[in-house]
C-alpha cells in the first residue's frame, strides 16, 4: 500500500525527482570519489614530500567537495517540496473522500480515526518521503560504488566486506518484520486515545455535573497505557538497532586495520589504499545506517498507508448519479414511494415500507417513540443515506437521480443537535447563503424569535461564535440554526426536533412566525411534543419504522393508539389545570381570555385534549384551531 500511495502522489512531481535523482547521482558520485584522492595524497604527495602535488590534488578535493555540498543541498529542497506537495494532495484528498461520506461511511470509520489518518497519519507518510527522496538514491549508490572500489583499492580485503555487509542486511530484515505489526498497534492505539479524550472534551459538562472525573481520568489512563505498551514493543526493537549496526562497523573497523597493519607491514598494501579502503567501509555501513533508519520510519509509513487507502478507496454508499436529471415538477413536491431503510447485516429494517406524500405549502409532522426512524426517515430526503428499497421523490424525481448539490440546494435543514461553526453569527447564518444582505439575517432571526438576543450581543451580527456554539445556549443555537436554514429561503424545511429546547411561549411564537414566511414551502417536521405539531396538515405516526397512523391530531387521537398514548403520556406528565387570565397550562385545561394552553382540553364542543379547539376570544391553544 505504501509504494502505491506514493507511486500515485509522486508521480505529480516527476520534475522535481528526476532533478533529485541528478543531483543525488553527482553528490554520491562526489562522496565516492574523495578518498580516492585522498589516498593519491597520502601515497604520492605526503609519502614524497611533494608539496605541489598535495595542493593540486587538494584543490581538486576542495572542488570535489563544494559540488557535492551543493548538490546534496539542492537534492534535498526539490525532495522536501515534492514530499511536501505530496502530503499536501493527499490530505486534500483525504478530506474530498471524508466529504463524500454518508452517515453510513462516518460510523463506519468513525470521527476520530479519520482525524488521525487525516493528520498524523499523512506526517508519517510524508516524513518518510522527505527522508525516502533523498536516502534511496543515495544509499544503494553508496553502498555498491563503496564496495566496489573498496575492492579496487584493496582486493585483498574482500573478506571483511562479505561479513560485514550480509550480517547488516539480516539484522535489518528480522527488526522490520518485527516493527510493522508494532507500529499496527500504535496506530490503533492512538485512535483510541483521540477518541476517549474527544469525547471527554465534548462532553465535559456531563462528566462533572454526574461526578465522572475520577473514572474518566481512569479510562483514558487506561487508553494512555495501551499506548505506552505498543510504544515499548517498537522501541524496544529501536533500542537494539543503532547499537548493532555501531557494534557491527566498530568490529569491522578494527578487523581492517590489524589486517591492514600486517599488509602495510609486508609490504603488500600502502598506507594511502588503507586509508581509502576505511573510508569506503564507513560510506558503506553509512548508507547501510541511513538505510537503517529509513527502515525504522518505513514500517509504521506503511500501517499509516495502508490506513490511508482505506479511506480513499472506500466509496460512499450515495453514489451521485452519472447522468443527474432535473426536477420534473415543483422541487417542494416530496413523496415516499414504499422507501425502506437498513443497515447492513441487521435483522430488521430501521424503515419499512413508508408511502406517503407531503405538498408544497403544507406542514408533514413526524411523530413516534424513540428508535422508531424519525431521524432517519429525514436524512432519506436530502440524500444523506440511501433507501435500500424503494424510492424518495423531489420535485417528481428520485433523489437517486438528481445532482446531490442541486437536491441539497433546494432543502434547508435544521438538525436535531444544531452545529454552530467557529466565525461569527452572519458567518454562520451566510453558511447556506453566502450573499445574503444583512437586512435578511435580521429577518431570518425575527422569524426564529433570535433577533433580541443577537441585538444584546456586544457586537450584533459581528459577535463570535466559538466552534459548535459552545459561546450561546442550548435555546438561542437552536434558533440561530433554525435562522441558518430560514435564510437560505429553501423549498422544502427539514426541522429534526428543531424546538426541543424552547420553552412554550417561544415555540409558539417561532412557530406563529414560521408559517406565512414558509408558505410556499414544504415543511416536515420531527418533535417530541403534540403541541409543537397538533396544527400540522398531516402527522405521520412510526412505531419500530413503520407509519402506524396519518392523519390530522384531532382524528388520530380517535383512530392511532399509538398517537393517543404519546398524546395522554403527555398530558398525564404536564401538571394540573391552569385557570384565569394569561394562565398557562401545558396539557391543561384553559379557559378565559388570552389563555394559552399547549397541547390542552378546551372548554366546548369537540374536546380533545392536547391541541384542541379553544373557546373564547385570542384563545391560544397550541397546535388548536381557535373561534373567536
């Protein structure tokens, strides 16, 4: 996987290597060359006192030298920038592949670990190339021409280098083997690190408010440790190498020069081939160390390589179309033709066979207890996972068909756990619509019942906002995000229990507002409370994904059981009767005027309940029809 990936990035770069290559050739051209002269000095200019033949070869070496010097340097700049663009692409691919992903991909992966092979990962790769464009010309080059003139210079040496050389080369093969599945367990051991300790930065409230710090600081020790383990394995290989290769060239060393100070003696060497011949074996075992430690990095390159392709030759199960097709009718059009929803492997669809339409100016409310596929049942809209059978229409066409941008485009969706992203709040109400003017801004908040709390902030609309909302409430994100999706101006409103954290009065008022300015719109929504959907054109009712009732309330009270316990469950939980003027009781009795009862029995005929009909003068019965 590891040639691979950089066979691929590398190939990009084809000017800058092939000048590394040049360049690396005459440096170790250069490298070779020296003690060559070297040993001329030694024998003809020092042995014969000939001085100007000591300056004339010295000019040469110094000569030598600078070229190699500088093209070693420049090697190594056009190898660092292609190593550098490298890493470059593939995180920018990297991040395409993430974006691409559907929920399915994303959990499959999980967050953590695509930061780590996105981040860490990649640096691995890309300081193995940095080292690789310079080390793997170099070193075969070196280690072969060191042998060879070694031998030229003294063949009668040739046995030191036939022990030497092969007892490096084995030493190196059994610690890689050993280091490729330590640096596997590395790898994953810092995935889990990065994901026990995200998850206790996100959700430090809860840790404290239940008392968790001890356990939470014991189960990342405990992550930390496996660490740390893996670590030890690997350096404990590490620790072994440099004092082995060092051990191996000391002996090798010591064994020329007692042979050497024999030869030299008999007669049958100079001093200057014995010489050379010890500089030949230190750039042989130098490039044998080089070797070495690129050998060190190249193991855990490669679990990292291997971790990298799987991202980017995982394929997202929403695949867009390859020849996308236009909306045949109204894009707010949006119809269930039999759509099924299932997870690979599962026993039981999380949907089954939904058939049901919801038209432009009318409001779908979805409803059900929890697991039953609210959540899902809306992500199959904008396309964000695919129907495993069946089919989603917009605007008359299959979402399978149309252009993902295009389809997206025409949805605003305010999910169930609002996200605010680092910037400012007209950054992030600009994030669907980017040359939204300000005086829109300022609409969109006063339809989501935003725009008191953004005039109090210090600076309006310039105000920071601190990556997912952390700066604002639970309450004022909500609306912020419900303002991000009114500004976009879209077809068709997606709110995933987009109200859970207003209070009542304001639920009822952002809801008040939300209906002229989505006139023209669909609107589907997903919540918890019968009051927030009582006046919704049509409820679809789910239990274990799969519509047990459609209708509006007042009929589904009387024909879905289902409904009727979410219904009663709810009034049961709300308290007692609220009576009197401006009285407020959620799943209570009101009476009088300018009382508002959310989700209430009402006085008069054709009592149901939570969201009745109300009696009497600006009677407001939350999700209720009123007379007046």
């Amino acid at each position: 996987m590891l040639t691979r990936l950089l066979r691929i990035y590398l190939s990009r770069y084809k000017r800058e290597l092939v000048l590394v290559v040049v360049l690396q050739l005459i440096a170790t051209a250069a490298m070779l060359y020296l003690p060559t002269l070297n040993a001329d000095i030694i024998d003809r200019g020092v042995a014969r006192g000939d001085t100007d033949y000591i300056l004339r070869i010295g000019g040469v070496m110094l000569a030598v030298t600078l070229a190699q010097v500088a093209s070693s340097v420049v090697a190594i700049y056009f190898g660092a920038r292609a190593a550098m663009g490298a890493g470059r692409d593939i995180r920018h691919d990297l991040a395409h592949r993430v974006s691409s992903f559907s929920q399915r991909e994303m959990g499959t992966f999980g967050a953590p670990s695509l930061i780590t092979r996105t981040t860490n990962d990649v640096q691995q790769v890309q300081m193995l190339t940095v080292m690789s464009v310079s080390i793997v010309i170099m070193a075969p080059i070196m280690c072969v021409g060191g042998i060879i003139m070694g031998l030229t210079v003294a063949p009668g040496m040739w046995w030191v280098l036939a022990v030497a050389v092969p007892m490096l080369g084995l030493f190196m093969v059994v610690a890689i083997s050993r280091m490729i599945p330590g640096f596997r367990a590395m790898q994953e051991r810092i995935d889990a690190v990065n994901r026990v300790l995200r998850e206790q930065i996100t959700g430090i409230r809860v840790v404290r408010a239940f008392v968790r710090e001890p356990e939470e600081v014991a189960r990342f020790g405990v992550a930390n440790d496996h660490l740390a383990d893996a670590s030890l394995r690997v350096g404990r290989v590490f620790a072994l190498m440099f004092p082995v290769v060092m051990g191996i060239t000391n002996i090798t060393m010591v064994a020329i020069i007692w042979v050497g100070g024999h030869q030299i003696v008999d007669g049958r060497m100079e001093i200057g081939a014995l010489s050379a011949l010890m500089s030949y074996v230190m750039q042989i075992l130098m490039a044998v160390m080089m070797a070495s430690f690129l050998a060190m990095m190249a193991p855990r390159a490669a679990v990292c390589a291997e971790r990298i392709m799987e991202v980017l030759e995982t394929q997202t199960s929403v695949e867009p179309p390859t020849a996308p097709v236009g909306f045949a009718g109204d894009p707010a059009a949006v119809a269930f033709d039999s759509a099924t929803f299932a997870y690979p492997g599962a026993d039981e669809p999380v949907l089954a066979d939904l058939a049901f339409e919801c038209l432009p100016g009318t409001t779908t409310a979805i409803v059900g207890s929890t697991g039953s596929g609210k959540s899902t049942l809306l992500s199959l809209v904008p396309r964000l996972i695919d129907t495993t059978a069946g089919r989603v229409t917009v605007g008359g066409t299959s979402v399978a068909d149309l252009d993902p941008d295009a389809l997206r485009s025409v949805i605003g969706v305010v999910p169930q756990r609002p996200y605010l992203f680092s910037g400012t709040v007209a950054s992030n109400l600009r994030y669907g619509k980017a040359d939204a003017t300000d005086e829109e801004l300022w609409e969109a908040l006063r339809i989501a019942q935003a725009e008191d709390f953004v005039t109090a902030m210090p600076d309006g609309l310039d105000t920071a906002i601190a990556q997912g909302g952390t700066t604002v409430s639970g309450g004022q994100r909500q609306r912020l995000a419900i303002a991000r999706a009114l500004v976009r101006r879209p077809s068709v409103y997606l709110f995933d229990d987009a109200f859970s954290a207003l209070d009542v009065a304001t639920d009822a008022r952002l809801r008040a507002a939300l209906a002229p300015a989505t006139r023209d719109s669909t609107v589907i929504i997903v919540a918890q409370r019968i009051s927030t959907i009582a006046n919704a054109d049509q409820i679809i009712v789910l239990n274990r994904g799969r519509v047990v009732g459609r209708g509006r309330h007042a009929d589904l009270l009387e024909t879905c059981e289902t409904y009727a316990e979410i219904a009663e469950s709810q009034l049961a939980g709300a308290g007692s009767a609220a009576s009197g003027p401006n009285q407020h009781g959620a799943g209570s009795a009101a009476s009088g005027p300018n009382q508002h009862g959310a989700g209430s029995a009402a006085s008069g005929p054709n009592r149901h309940g939570a969201g009745s009909a109300a009696s009497g003068p600006n009677r407001h019965g939350a999700g209720s029809g009123g007379e007046s």
